[in-house]
C-alpha cells in the first residue's frame, strides 16, 4: 500500500522546480531509532549485543546538526545554521525528526552533522537557544558543564552484565562527546554522515507539502561495528580515548529506508 | 590643658572617620568596568556583554543568591567568601549542599576577566559557562539551569531587576549568565602595595625589593607578572594528591598534561589559604618548605624545576625566604576583600 502511495505521488510530482534559494519548502529528516531489525522500545524489549550481553535501553538522544542536501548535479543547500539544530529523543514523538526549509527540487544527498560543531561549541551563550540552551532538558543534561562542550549522543540502559552502581542498578552509561578541544587539541566525536538517497528514493521537495526522508538508525551499532564494545568491560564511557571507538561505530548505523515524497 | 588634647583627638577621630568614610564612598561608586594601568588588555569578551550598573548589581545579587542551589542554601558566595579573597576559607576542598565535599580547592574570584580559561584545569574556556559548573554539580549546588530560571521567574524581584539589566523581563540561560560574569569581571585586585609601586606611587622597602628580586629570578616563569600567573598548565611538583586528581589530563585526555594546574596567582594569599589545588598546603611557609627541600620526581614535572643529578625544587635561603615573604606580602589587596562595592 505505501509501496503504492509512493509511486503514485512520485507519478504526481515528476517535473522538478527551477531551484531557486529563495523558494523554500519544507523537508523533513526523520529518525526512526532501531535495534538491528526490530524497532527500539525504551524500558522493554531485550536485546543482544555483538558481545553476547543482554541489555535495555532507557534513554537515547543525540545531536542531529549542519544539514546540508544536494541535488544529483552536485547543486549544494546548506540549511542557515541557526535553524540547523536537532535534539533527537527516543520516546519523545515531537522531537523524532529534523524540520527544515531548503529550495524546492529533487535531492539526491543527504548530509548532516551528528553531534554539535566545534563552531557552536565555542560561541557566545546568546547563540546557544533552543536545544543547545544548556536550560533545556538538563534533567537529562546533554552538555558537560566541567569540561565545556555538548554530548554528542547519550544511550543508558540496564544489563546485567553492568556492574551494580551507586543507585543499586546495573545500569551502562554512554555519553558520547568531544568537539576536539578548545585552546589544546583532544578527542573529536564529531561525525559527518553522508547519506546516497538515490537507491531509496530522492527527496521530491516541494511547496504545500513536506517531504520526509526516513532514516532507520541501528542504535545497536553503538555497541558493534569496529570495535565490539563489552558492558562488562566498559559500563561507563564518557570523555575517554574509548569513546572515539564507539563514536566511529555509531557513525555507521543510520541507513536510507525510504522517502515519503 | 587637658580639655585641649581630647578636643584634637576628637577632631583628629572626625577628621579619620570622614576620610575612611570617603574612601568607602569613592570606592563604592560603580564606575564601570576599568582596566588598571598597569594590567594587559582583558581577555573577557566585553563586546558581547558590556558591563553596566544595573547588569552588574544583578549579577551581584545572583551571586550572593541561595535560589541558585536545589534547596536554598548554597550561593556563589558560600563558597566564594570576600573576606577570603573569595575563596573558601579554611577548606581543602570546598562543600556545598548538604555539606558534601567536592574534589578541589575553591579558587578566587579575582582578575578573571584576564583569564582564558577557568578551574584548575581549564576545563571551561568562557567564564559566561563557568556557572553551570557549580549549580549542576551534585556536591556544590546539585540543581538545574532550567529549575533556577523558574525559581528567578516566580520571584517578586527578578523579573523586574532582569528588565533593569536587560530591556525586558525575559529571563533566559544567557542572561543569567551574563549579568554573574558582569559582577565576575569586575572583581579586579589591582590596589595592593605592589600596584601602587609599580604605578609610582609608593616605594618598596629594600626588604620587598631584594624579595622582588629573587620573585622574577625564581618564580616570574610560572607566576607572572601583574597577574602572577601566566594561565598556562604545570606540574609545579607538589606530588599527586589524596584523590590522585590528574588535573588538565581529564580535558585533554594528552599523557603530557597528566598532574597539571592552572598556575594560580599569588595575589592575597594573605587571605586566601589554603593553597593549591587540592588545598593540602595551610601556611604560605608549608607550600615554600616543599619548593625548597620537599620537592621529589613526579610525571611531568615541570624542567624549570629539574636541579639535575636527579633533585628537584627550587633552593631558597633562609634570608631569601624572609624577603620573598616580604615582597609576597605586598600583593595583598586589603581593599579588593573589603570592596564593598562587591559585598553582598
Ligand atoms: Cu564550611
């Protein structure tokens, strides 16, 4: 049915727009969180890492920036940037995507930053409004306020392979930052993820309608790829060499589903 | 005879307390932020947050502000005490709410503006960000930004006083966080007996001065002059610490900077003890017996303090030590720790 649907509003919208700067319409970038082939549920399901340890997720959310498409002839948008920040949140329906405005036309790539630049790292705090207001959310804060800078990707969960921590849980914790450094160079988590949109289906943007492109993102890849990540061996990885292991393994996981056009 | 003498006295006590009160007058003006002559230019960003009065008192008063704490009890300057050089007297490591210890000595709050970095390990790069250190940390102030900003939005003052500073009454992360750098920025120590010699305006005795001698020949590498610190990272060879504290290590994770601080000033240590980052040194005389015979290998220890054959430290005489302590003494700011202008 959807299949169907596709192709129909593909049929529809076949000529594309002159591309112009000025005539934006809106594009959506949707991020549907994943545990290999079934869906994430927060607090529930069980599942099973590269490692053989079983674990639950209850809480996941990372930095989405810097959105930049571009069009099979190499044409380059690059989203303003005060309007190119997303906090994605597992568990929260308002903020499962990216809303943008780019020129109507067909879209073959899709770039975006994950995580926060060094840029916007560094600025003036009268630039750090909405999700980069070290206000907003700090119940499950994504910046480090001793060590200046955002946390790039944040995934708790419980697994008995943890140990049992302060809070009597065996609870592992990932927060994923590190912009590379301020006046001395350290670790650099950020990571450009470049997606091809032309197997799944181009991004057909036009005005009165949104187009979505719907990324499927393997959180479970946090924990495999490169390097095979063990709870047991590291239950907590924060600012730390290791980290730069697991950020290399979750700038694999968001794949291309589909487009709704 | 005798009626004279006390009328003089009477006069001569009138005469002394309407100086000493003009002095606190001219003191308590707000003037605005002033960079003394004899200091560098600052390296706070002014352009994006000029300081003002009215910016500057509710920076102040946020200072000296309970609210900033999860349950009302810790403010900035609970463990930023003026009398102290705003410091935290009398603690090796400072405590917060429900008295539970951080990990390191409280450092003054004390020509920030020149500084480029902040903490003992420059983890913090603009002081506007400085604040969400404490109020966030579970044994300083243990709240959130978002709580704070409700709290200030529901008092009978805040809203007002924001309008004051700001144009309207809107309070946001960045102003409350401008207007603790507006009061932050201005807390300059450039009034000790060294400023005032090196503005010709007074003289050292030849004690201070052959102090002022061995200072620049054994110290001024690391804490240099007007600010005396030079703001780098160093392991000035004092041994790990009781909780084995990596210092600079933690930001940037490089093995060289494993057991590195901040340099810090040595201004006012007359009120400011304890000493380094771990407040383990009580007396200025503790922390010179260790630069003198104390000293042994530690990783990255910095060279200027490598003797050779092995020996590290830095020799001081006796004599030296009685000069070195005089001219020491000279950079304390008794009029920075009774500024009212900057009291609560
Ligand atoms: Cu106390």
């Amino acid at each position: 049915m959807a299949g169907l649907l596709f192709l129909a509003s593909c049929k529809k919208e076949g000529k594309e727009p002159e591309y112009n700067q000025n005539e934006l319409a809106p594009l959506s970038v949707e991020f549907d969180n994943i545990v290999g082939g079934t869906n994430l549920y927060l607090n529930a399901t069980t599942y099973t890492n590269a490692a053989g340890e079983d674990y639950t997720v209850s809480l996941l959310q990372y930095y989405v920036s810097n959105i930049k498409v571009y069009k099979a002839d190499g044409t380059e948008y690059v989203v303003p940037q005060d309007s190119s920040y997303f906090l994605i949140k597992e568990g929260d329906q308002a903020s499962g995507s990216a809303l943008v405005n780019v020129p109507e036309g067909d879209y073959a790539r899709l770039v975006f930053t994950l995580g926060v630049d060094s840029l916007r790292s560094t600025m003036d705090i009268d630039k750090r409004t909405g999700v980069l207001d070290p206000a907003s959310g700090m119940d499950n804060g994504m910046y480090w306020g001793w060590n200046s800078g955002y946390i790039f990707l944040k995934m708790e969960g419980l697994s008995a392979a943890a140990p049992v921590d302060g809070s009597g849980q065996n609870k592992f914790r990932y927060h994923i930052g590190g912009f590379g450094g301020y006046s001395a160079p350290t670790i650099n988590n950020i990571k450009e993820i470049s997606i091809d949109l032309n197997q799944a289906g181009v991004a057909k943007v036009r005005k009165g309608r949104t187009s979505n492109i719907h990324l499927m993102v393997d959180i479970g890849k946090v924990m495999s790829g490169t390097t095979t990540v063990s709870i047991a061996a590291n239950p907590t990885v924060m600012f730390s060499d290791f980290s730069t292991k697991i950020a290399a393994n979750y700038a694999a996981m968001f794949s291309h589903d589909h487009t709704e056009n | 005879m005798r009626k004279l003498k006390v009328t003089g006295i009477l006069v001569a006590i009138l005469v002394l307390a309407s100086c000493k009160k003009e002095i606190i007058d001219k003191v308590a003006e707000f003037t605005g932020f002033q960079k003394p002559v004899n200091f560098p230019e600052p390296a706070y960003h002014f352009d994006t947050n000029p300081v003002t009065r009215e910016g500057f008192e509710l920076g102040r008063k946020l200072f000296y502000e309970p609210r900033l704490s999860r349950n009302n009890t810790v403010s900035c300057g609970s463990c930023h005490i003026q009398t102290s050089a705003f410091t935290h007297h009398g603690h090796d490591v400072s405590h917060g709410i429900d008295d539970r210890l951080g990990k390191r000595n409280a450092p003054p709050i004390m020509n920030l503006a020149w500084h480029n970095s902040f903490n003992h390990d420059g983890g913090v790069f603009d002081l506007d960000m400085q604040p969400i250190v404490p109020i966030t940390t579970f044994e300083e102030m243990d709240e959130t930004l978002e709580n704070v900003l409700k709290k200030l939005k529901a008092h009978p003052q805040y809203p007002g006083l924001f309008a004051k500073a700001f144009g309207s009454e809107e309070i946001t992360s960045a102003r409350l966080l401008k207007a603790l750098s507006q009061f932050m920025v201005m807390c300059i120590s450039a009034d000790s007996k060294y400023d005032s010699v090196m503005r010709n305006e007074s003289s050292f005795t030849a004690e201070e001065m052959q102090g002022y001698e061995l200072f620049k020949q054994k110290c001024a590498s690391c804490h240099k002059e007007p600010l005396f610190t030079d703001l780098s990272f160093r392991n000035n060879g004092i041994g790990i610490g009781f909780n084995g504290d990596v210092g600079r290590y933690e930001i940037t994770l490089n093995e060289a900077d494993r057991y590195k601080f901040k340099v810090p000033s040595l201004r006012n240590l007359k009120y400011s003890a304890p000493y380094t980052h771990d407040g383990r040194f009580y007396t200025l005389d503790a922390v010179l017996d260790k630069y003198s015979t104390g000293m042994r290998y530690v990783q990255n220890i910095d060279p200027v303090l490598d003797k050779g054959n092995s020996t590290y430290g830095i020799d001081i005489s006796d004599a030296e030590r009685v000069y070195l302590k005089a001219f020491l003494n000279t950079l304390n700011d008794e009029h920075f720790v009774k500024n009212k202008l900057l009291s609560e």
